[in-house]
C-alpha cells in the first residue's frame, strides 16, 4: 500500500509539472510574446519643426536656424559612474570650445534623478556650423545623444516686434494645457507667434523601433511623419515697418497702416526691443531695464495700449448728434468757455471759435460745440452710438488678449464703482476725456467706418498655409446716418485741407487725405488756471498724447492710416509729418494708386 501511495503521489507531481509546463509553453504564447515585444520594441515621437512667418511680399520674419542639442545619459552622477561622467564632460568642453562646463552640471544636477531614464538635455542649441566638424566624434559616444534642434530666429530683430511676437521656453503651466510642448520645449508667447501658435507648431509624429539588450537599434518597424513648417504668411509689409519704425526714434506710441477691408499692412508698438533677445531667455539686468521703463516697451499698444481718444472721437459722436437730437445745422456761439454748476468747461482755444456749426466744429476741434451738444442728446445715445460703431468692444484682431477699451455711461459706472452718474462726465466724455479710454487698433477701424460706412474686422495673418482669410466687413449705420455721414467726411478733409484746419499747415502728403486731430490729456487742469502751459513747456510725462487718425485718398477711401504719439501735445504738429510720409510711401510702393 505504501508503494502504491509514493508512486501515486509521485505521479500527480509529474503530471502537475507536465500541465504546468504545457501551460507556459502553449497557453501562455500570446501573453509572453507581447511582453517581450514590449521589452524590446520601443516607440519614440518625432518633435515638429515650427512653421515659418513671412510677410506679404513672402519675405522670412520669422525662421528656423538650423542646429542641434546635446543630451547625455542619467545617472552618471552616481558614484560608480564618476569617472565617466567627468571623461564626458571634459570631451565635450573640448570639442565644443563655447560650452561652459560649470553651466552644464548646474543643468544636468537639476534634471537628473532615480526616477529619470531619459536622456537628459544640457545644452539646446548648437549651431549646424559649429556642430559639424565634431559631430561624428559625439554621435559614437553611448553616453551622449545629438538630437536635430532648429532655434527660432528673427531676422528683422526688432521690427515689428509686438505683431509678430516670440517664442520662449515652456513653463509648467503651458505643458500641464499642451502635451506636445513637452517635446518641443517652445511655444509662441506673444503675437502672431501666440495667436497662431497650435497651427504654427504642428503636430508630433512617431517612430516604432525593435532595439537589443544594449538598447541598440535593430529594426525600423513604422515610422510616421510629423506634421510640420506649417507656413503662415501676414498682410504686414516687412519694408513698410522698417520705414515706420526709423520714424519712430526715440518716440513711444503706436501706428496702425489698414485697408479699409481690414488688412493690417503695419502695426508697430513703441518702442520695440529685439525679438532674439526672448528666445533663450533674457538676462536679468535686460528684463528690469525693459520692465521698469516708463515708456513700457513690453506692452503691445496696438491692442493693450489704453488711452483716452481726444478730439478723435469727435466725428462719431458729431454723427451721433446729428441723426439724434441735433440739426445738421446747428450752431452754438463759442466763447472759449461754458459755466456748469460750479466748473467751467473751457475750450482749447482762448479767444473762442464764436458761431460754430458742425463742420466747422470738427475742422478746428471746437470743445464748446461737442459740450453743448452733449447736453441735449445725453449720456445714453451718446455712449450707445459709439458702442455701435465700434468702440469699448473688441475689434477681433487676430493677437492675443485684446483689450475692450471703456466708453462711460451711466450703467457702467454704477457697476464698477456703484457711484451715481454726473453731467459733468457727460460733458468730459464728449472731448474723449475722463474716463474715455481707447486703444489704437479700435481706433484704426473706428476711422474705417467714418471713411467707408462700414466697420471692418483687423487682421494680421493673410494666409494659414493655403488657406486665404477673407475681410470680414458689417453694415452697421442705419439708413439715416448713411444720408448724413458725408458730412461728417467732408469734415475730416477740411481738418486736412483747409487754412483752419487743425492738421493742414503740418502735412506734405502727395494725395489728398481726411481725418481727424485728437491731443488727450494725461493731467487735469485746476479749475483756477486761466492760461495753460503750452504743451512743451511742460514735464515731458504730463504732456497730452497726439493723436491723428486719417483715411485716403479722400474721393476713393483705400487707407486707414493712424498715428498715436505718446507726450507728443498736439496731434497734428506731432504726427502730421509721420502720416504724410507714411501715405507717400503707400504711393511710392505702389499700394496706393493715382
């Protein structure tokens, strides 16, 4: 019985072994399999190159330099990896002369770690020229890695810095929303180069590999292509902005050069720094010197430059007042002054304009004319008019966090500072002043409808890859302001061309232009000052912002050219010349035509 009992158990053991055998060798197959494929078949993406920005003539604005970056294998900072780890140092110091030594441990300490397998990035970017004679001798390395790396470059530098805007490493947070940026490192961080940058930066491809036990590869098994060099080709005029710009030295301000279907030929914000300077990361003493300047050069004043508008606003608001509560051929008696309750609200010229009408009151500016007027049509119709044409709302240009602007009204102000609403301010609203507040493109399309009667949507970008945009353009007057808008324009080419005209003695363009002068206080003046301080006689901080915003030519509006001045005093005396070379250029480059 005993010998029947061991051999018993002696053969369920063989035939437990038997199963189990059969399982792992048969049943198991496919699990294995897939587990050694995963083992040994590594799948790795393929980083996208960044499309090129050219300009409408389809010259480069923004490139791709072409280099590599250097990355070196985890780990060896370990103890047992020392020797190798400083060998590889010194050999690549050696072959590359322009690397710092100290600035790449720094770099790999931060990075390395246990968890960390990857190849670690020490240096971002070497240029093709200086990489080619030592890159064979790098690539044999098995603890370095040489990874095509293009750098964006600008090759106008500062030109059009604030429209075109710049690329910059990505931090935590624009990796956390965009997965791709992990891989590519870069991302538009201002400008055209934000706006569009999910199309300018494609999209990763991939490229599955069968490697060794030495992580050597062995087999190509798919490879797919990144989708990538997406061009983006703008409406801007690299040549025009150049020549804007060497008018602009030493100047803060802004210039806005638009079709009148909304094709944005040059949008320059000043002062403008270099955009090359932001594509490795500025240094620190250049950041505190660009951030503290009162001059703010950071801020793209086209779309995040807010100021009051001045005497511009006078054409829509004359607009408002005669399809309202106004003749056409209303007249007010100007005496350099007009008494309400216990202010006086004065006009800016002391002898008075005496029996004005509307044409002439936007022909030389008239305060007291857009005063009284205010008080017979109201905070309401006035605030709503020019809501409708435009202003305190986005134009819907195609940059990054657009400004809205303010138009005051009483509802307004009740809900920002819950305080109640003062003729006063009715009053201070009606010469684009108070808490009027502007930025220079709404103005630019503002100037647009007063040419054309239509309100056009501003855009930069002319093509996304193949893809024309098109003008979109709205009919927003009503039949009535229709009929009375050639007034309004008949107005502005008498502020051009007339011997009173407030921009007339400072212009010298060869075509015939309308618009509109506009000179906005910074300071207020005490209610007790009988004579004003003339413009520059005072601290260059508290002098008025010019403005002038012009279309052309005048029988065959084709033009918005704008102009804003920071502490430039009066609009015309200090965009007057500006503008006229600008319309020159537009005829000599044969944009416009006679």
């Amino acid at each position: 019985m005993k010998i029947k009992f061991i051999l018993s158990v002696f053969f369920l053991l063989w035939i437990t072994l038997i199963v189990r055998v059969f399982m792992l060798a048969v049943e198991s197959h496919s699990y294995y399999d897939k587990l050694s494929q995963s083992n040994t078949i590594k799948t790795e993406k393929l980083a996208p190159v960044r499309g090129e920005i050219s300009d409408n003539k389809n010259r480069p604005i923004a490139i791709n330099k072409l280099g590599f970056k250097v990355q070196l294998k985890p780990h060896l900072t370990l103890k047992k990896n020392a020797d190798i780890y400083e060998e590889e140092l010194d050999n690549l110091v050696s072959l590359l002369p322009s690397l710092d030594k100290e600035e790449i441990k720094k770099i790999y300490k931060k990075q390395d770690s246990y968890y960390n397998h990857d190849f670690i990035d020490v240096v971002d970017f070497i240029s093709y020229n200086e990489m080619m004679p030592v890159y064979t001798k790098l690539n044999l390395r098995e603890n370095v890695k040489i990874v095509s790396a293009p750098k964006r470059f600008y090759p106008y530098g500062n030109i059009a810095a604030h429209s075109i805007g710049y690329v910059s490493r990505a931090n935590s947070k624009d990796i956390q929303d965009d997965d791709l940026l992990k891989l590519i490192g870069y991302v538009g961080k201002s400008g055209i180069e934000r706006y569009y940058n999910t199309y300018l930066q494609g999209e990763s491809g991939s490229k599955t590999v069968k490697v060794n036990a030495n992580n050597q590869v062995i087999q190509q098994i798919s490879y797919e292509k990144a989708q990538e060099d997406r061009k983006l080709t703008l409406n801007i005029d690299i040549e025009l902005q150049k020549y804007i710009s060497s008018m602009f030295h030493n100047k803060a301000g802004a210039v806005v050069v638009m079709d009148v279907e909304g094709r944005v030929l040059s949008a320059s914000s000043f002062p403008e720094y270099d955009l090359n300077t932001f594509v490795n990361g500025v240094s620190h003493k250049m950041w505190k010197k660009l951030s503290t300047s009162l001059d703010k050069p950071f801020t793209n004043k086209i779309t995040h430059g807010l100021y009051p508008p001045g005497s511009t606003i006078k054409t829509g608001l004359g607009l408002v007042y005669i399809t309202n509560d106004i003749s056409p051929y209303w007249t007010v008696d100007c005496r350099a002054s007009m008494p309400l309750g216990k202010r006086v609200f004065r006009c800016w010229k002391q002898a008075g304009h005496r029996t004005t009408g509307i044409k002439k009151a936007i022909r030389e500016s008239c305060d007291d004319y857009f005063y009284k007027g205010s008080l017979l049509v109201g905070i309401k119709k006035m605030s709503d008019g020019l809501k409708r044409y435009g202003l305190g709302k986005k134009t819907g240009i195609d940059l990054p966090n657009e400004f809205i602007g303010t138009v005051p009204s009483r509802e307004w102000k009740r809900k920002k500072f819950n305080r109640p609403w003062y003729i006063g301010e009715t009053v201070n609203t009606s010469i684009g002043q108070g808490d009027f507040l502007v930025t220079p493109i709404q103005m630019a399309q503002f100037t647009a409808l007063m040419a054309t009667s239509k309100l056009p949507t501003p855009f930069v970008a002319k093509k996304v890859g193949n893809h024309e945009i098109k003008p979109i353009i709205q009919d927003i007057l009503n039949e009535d302001e229709l009929k009375k808008l050639p007034i309004i324009q008949r107005a502005m080419y008498e502020v051009c061309n007339y011997p009173k005209g407030t921009a007339t003695q400072y212009l010298s363009s060869k075509i015939k232009i309308a618009g509109k002068t506009g000179t906005a206080q910074v300071v207020g003046i005490l209610q007790d000052i009988e004579e004003r301080e003339l413009e520059h006689e005072m601290e260059y901080y508290t002098r008025s912002h010019a403005w002038f915003t012009t279309y052309g030519p005048y029988k065959d509006p084709q033009y918005v050219v704008m102009v804003m001045v920071e502490h430039g005093g009066h609009g015309g005396a200090a965009a007057g010349k500006i503008v006229s070379n600008i319309y020159n250029k537009l005829l000599e480059m044969g944009y416009i035509k006679r």
